[in-house]
C-alpha cells in the first residue's frame, strides 16, 4: 500500500482537505462568536399604548445575549412576548449591527372573571386594564366562542342602544347576559341570536315603556317571553256582593 503512489496521493488530499474544512470551521466559529460583530443597534417599532418604552428597554438590555451572528432570534422573540400586553413580535437582523423588532399589543376586548382579559382575537392574556370592559364568565377553553358571540350581541343590541355587561356561557352551552340597564337576559341553548332580535324588536316600544322596573327578561319560548317586574303589584281581585 506504501508504495502505491496514487492510494499515497488520495490520502493527503483527503487529510488537507479535511484540515482546511476544519480551518474553516474553526474561523466561521471564531468569526461568528467574536467580539467583532456585536448588536449596536436595536430598533424597536409598533404602535404600542400599554407596552411602556421602559419595559421595552429592559428587555433589549438584559435578556438579549450574543452577537449578531449567534443571538437568538426566537429567545429574542419569546423575552418581548412575556411582556402583559404584547401579542406577537418580529425580530430580523439587518448587517452589519442593527436589530430590527416590530411588536404588536393584544387589544382587550373584555375581562375573563376577574383572572386577566380576553383580545378582539380570542386570546387570553394576563393583564391589568382600568377600562370599563364587559365581563365574560365560561368553560376552558370557550374564550374565542365567546369573544364572538360578545361581538354579535353588541351588533344586535344597537338598534335598543344597549350595551352587554356581563356574559355567561354554561358547561351546556346556554347563554345568559346582563345589559347596561340591569336587565338580565336569558337566552338559553339553540337559536341564541333570533331570541335576542326579538327582545330587541320589542324593548324600545313596548318593554321600556312599562311603569315598572324590569330585572329579567327569559327569552326561552318559543314565541313569546317573561319579565320580571319586582316593583309590580297585581291589582286586588273584587268580589261581587249579591
């Protein structure tokens, strides 16, 4: 084998071949890793009302780490996304120093119980909001059915100029709402949304010209309902005398 000049020949060039393979490597690594190419530059962009500039730069300066080769843009990502109100956040590197970060604020659209709040998109999130938000109460897991629903109802009640206050979504599915004027509306399972036209039809000419005071409307027949009027008194029956 020695002596077989060419078998000689291959394995130098294998064995130089592999030491500058591992040169290279060595120098990338080195490169990559070297105090040479640090971020300089963070930008930070979004229309932010929640996220405070300081909670913003806390984050740039303590939880990134790396050099603009070796930083990690999902570790980046996941740090500005622990903030209360971000929703969703960009990260790109732009050569030679600059980080480029676009973050987006969740929208609060209600309160989930008193445990954190629901987004116009469905999702929960922990945080803190002193906006006057509809209160939702329901399953695990229902957040995104009952954003919607609380979007159509809102729809639906503008004709009455009322507003949801509370929404309840039972483990069967039944619905119950209270309205910015007291009024607890029980809508139960099934056709959810024509029961609520049908209050909606009949509040600003029959309903709310009513003398008395209306605590609950049971919107669960079939065509018709029940009002309960806690300040009505029936009129004493007479009785005729011969």
């Amino acid at each position: 084998m020695w002596d077989n000049h060419a078998v000689l020949r291959a394995v130098a060039n294998l064995l130089l071949t592999a030491s500058l393979l591992m040169l290279l490597y060595a120098g990338g690594y080195w490169l990559t890793h070297s105090p040479l190419f640090p971020v300089k530059r963070i930008h930070i962009a979004g229309q932010v009302a929640k996220v405070t500039p300081v909670q913003l730069k806390y984050i740039a300066q303590n939880e990134l780490t790396g050099t603009f080769f070796t930083l990690d843009i999902n570790k980046t990502r996941h740090a500005f996304e622990k903030l209360p109100w971000v929703s969703q956040v960009q990260v790109r590197r732009a050569w030679p120093d600059r980080l480029d970060i676009t973050v987006s604020e969740h929208v609060a659209l209600a309160r989930w119980g008193d445990q954190g709040l629901i987004s116009t998109e469905g999702r929960w999130f922990d945080a803190a909001s002193d906006q006057p938000l509809p209160v939702m109460y329901g399953p695990a897991a229902s957040e995104k059915e009952m954003m919607q629903a609380l979007q159509q109802f809102r729809q639906r009640l503008q004709p009455a100029r009322l507003q949801p206050l509370r929404l309840w979504l039972s483990e069967r599915r039944a619905w119950r709402m209270e309205l910015d004027n007291g009024v607890t509306l029980e809508l139960g399972r099934g056709p959810v949304a024509e029961r609520l036209t049908r209050f909606v039809d009949h509040w600003p000419h029959s309903l709310a010209t009513l003398p008395y005071r209306i605590t609950y409307v049971d919107l669960r027949y079939p065509n018709g309902f029940a009002v309960r009027m806690p300040d009505y008194k029936a009129p004493p029956t007479t009785t005729n005398k011969l």
